[in-house]
C-alpha cells in the first residue's frame, strides 16, 4: 500500500503542477515569447515526471494491486 500511496502522491504533484501552469496563463492577457518558453520547459518537465511515475508503476505491476484505501 506505501508503494501506491508514493505512486498517487506523485501525481498529484505532477497534476499540481499543470494545475499551476494553466492558472499562469489564464492570468496573462497576452503571452509572449518569454513565457513560451517558459511554458515549454515546465512541459517538458511535467512529461520527463510522468514518464518516470509510468516506469516506475510499470515495474511495480508485479504486484497483486495497487489501489488506495480511498478509492474503495
């Protein structure tokens, strides 16, 4: 159970992170190119975290369940 904890308390820091990225640019009127690529690298970074989060709940699928006590 630890193991899916640490799974879901990853993304939901990746989807705080998203969550942060699109309050940014609700809040801009205009973007520019700074911000572009400012968006660019937190995306870029948000995807380099899932895909970890995915390796690493691939390796882990050899166990019998991972669900947290929550969702039942």
């Amino acid at each position: 159970m630890v193991e899916a904890e640490y799974i879901i308390c990853r993304l939901r820091n990746q989807v705080r992170d998203l969550q942060q990225l699109l309050h940014y640019l609700e809040s801009r009127e205009q973007i520019h190119s700074e911000d572009c690529s400012l968006l660019h690298a937190k995306r870029r970074d948000v995807i380099k975290q899932l895909k970890e989060t995915q390796r690493y709940s691939s390796q882990r699928q050899s166990m019998p369940c991972l669900r947290a006590v929550w969702l039942n």
